[in-house]
C-alpha cells in the first residue's frame, strides 16, 4: 500500500545486565533507544533492590526486561541473548552504549566474514571519549591478522564494547558462570579460538564507556581469581600450577592476592568438574600472549 514504510528487520540486539544501578541504566536505555538501528534490547536485572525493574517498565516499556531473580553476574548475558532473535549480539553495561551506525557496521563486518564470531570495537571513555588503553593493545596484537578476519586476532576485550555472533555464543556457552564480573572476557575468546571462531578488534566499531568513579572493592581479587581459574579450567597442569604457586608467592604480603587465592580456592572443584584443556594451537597463542605483554 502506498505510503507505507518498510518492515524493519535489526540485525543486532543488545543485552544490558545491571544490579542497583536505575538512574545509570535509565540513561543507558535513552542512548540506545536513539540509535538509528533501532535495536531490540534485552536487560537483565541481576537481583537490584532499589527498584530498578519497575523503572525500566515505566520509562522504556518496549525494553524486553528479565528478572531471573538473583544475580547471575555475566551470566546474564548469555540468558539474555538466548532471549532474541536476531542474528548477532552486542552487549552494554549499564553504564556504556554504541555510537550512532556502530551497530550497523559490525553486523556489516560479520555479514562479509563467516568466520567470525565476536568483532572487539574501540572503547572512548568518559564525556570527553577518551581511548582505553586495551584500544592500543588489541591494535597492536601479536597474534596478527588471518586472512578471513577483519582485524587483528585477539584472546581479550571488553565485554561492553563486543559484539557477538548468536550462534556461535551460544554453542561456546557464552560466559561462564563460574567467573561472574571481573576478566570473564578471556575464557570467552579462549573458547570461541577452540571452536574454531575468530575474535578480532574492529576499530571501526565504537562503543562508549562513562564510569562513574565510583570505588569497586574485591574487583582487583576477583581479576586474578579469575584468571587463575581460567588457567584450571581450559590450560595445561603445569601451567595451572605455576599460576597456583605466583599467586601463592604473592598472597603473603597482598591481600587482594590473599582474597583472590581463597576465592579461587573454594571454587577449584567446580572448575575441576568442568576443565576442558585446549588443544595445542590455542595454548601457543595464550603463552605468545603472554610472552609479548
């Protein structure tokens, strides 16, 4: 019928987790509810108290809103992009969104390389759009370019500023709810090499970060819980080991590596029941990651 416009048909929907954050959140959804892509958007409410879920109903009623109930941390992510359809994922804290067209260009990337299951975007920071520091690191990985990606291979990224094929996040996973919030990204890309999906930094795709200064007490533990963790869930004994006895070593004149060891420690049988050790190829990129940092 004349006149009428075309059907719309997003290729990217964003998943938002948040917990006691309402006012960052609610300006999180005005930015994304402005983006020319029109993206569907899931958030999923880790547990907030302070009313956070019937906010999110009164201001952004189109908002696809998910309460399982408790905090399921970054797990949260993969819960909520099991929830839409749409081929490809990028996900936001409550406090970071994507620049006008972001959106666009990486499904556009992820359209032209089959291959590809996560695009890593370029991060600005704060009111100014400063570059993160991780932005020079992905540029210049040392795992260099594969000739059906479009951009450097990397085994990191920020997890609010990726985008994700669905498909391929889903059969990986997504992440793992062992880790929770603090360098959960790397056990994603490690799985995503395993199964044969390139992550690689696209800084043509940008997202925007906005901290609000705000102290986060145990994030620097739960950083090396996490890492050491990861080395017990997918990396060689020997290598588990000697991240064991640093992080041992370390523990006895730095709390954060006390905190972070006894964390660790309580969840080592979990990790233990679900280690996978990662074929050869990806432990030589991990160790060249390492060697080169």
């Amino acid at each position: 019928m004349a006149g009428e416009q075309p059907a719309h048909h997003p290729r990217t929907g964003i998943v938002v987790i948040t917990r006691n954050r309402r006012t960052s959140l609610l300006g999180t959804l005005d930015r994304l509810a402005a983006l020319p892509e029109r993206p569907p958007v899931v958030v999923v409410d880790n547990g907030s108290t302070d009313g956070t879920a019937d906010a999110v109903r009164a201001r952004h009623p189109a908002v696809h809103l998910l309460t399982p109930g408790r905090n399921l941390a970054a797990a949260g992510r993969t819960y909520g992009a099991a929830a839409l359809s749409t081929p490809y994922v990028a996900f936001s804290d409550d406090d970071s969104w994507w620049t006008p067209g972001a959106l666009d260009r990486a499904a556009d990337v992820l359209d032209m390389h089959p291959r590809l299951g996560l695009v890593s975007a370029a991060t600005l920071v704060g009111p100014d759009a400063r570059p993160d520091p991780l932005n020079e690191a992905l540029r210049n990985s040392p795992l260099g370019q594969e000739p059906d990606l479009p951009g450097r291979s990397v085994l990191g990224f920020l997890a609010c500023a990726a985008v994700v094929r669905r498909t391929a996040f889903l059969e990986v996973g997504g992440f793992h709810p062992l880790l929770g919030i603090g360098g959960e990204e790397q056990l994603l890309a490690i799985d995503l090499d395993t199964h044969g999906w390139g992550v690689a930094h696209c800084p043509g795709v940008v997202a925007r970060h906005a901290p609000d200064g705000t102290p986060r007490p145990g994030r620097v533990a739960r950083m090396r819980r996490n890492e050491l963790l990861t080395a017990w869930l997918r990396r060689p004994l020997r290598q588990a080991l000697a991240q064991t006895v640093r992080l041992a070593l370390d523990s006895r004149d730095d709390p954060q590596a006390r905190l972070a060891l006894a964390d660790a420690a309580r969840r080592l049988p979990a990790a233990l029941a679900r280690r996978r050790r990662v074929p050869g190829r990806v432990e030589r990129r991990i160790r060249l990651l390492e060697t080169s940092s």
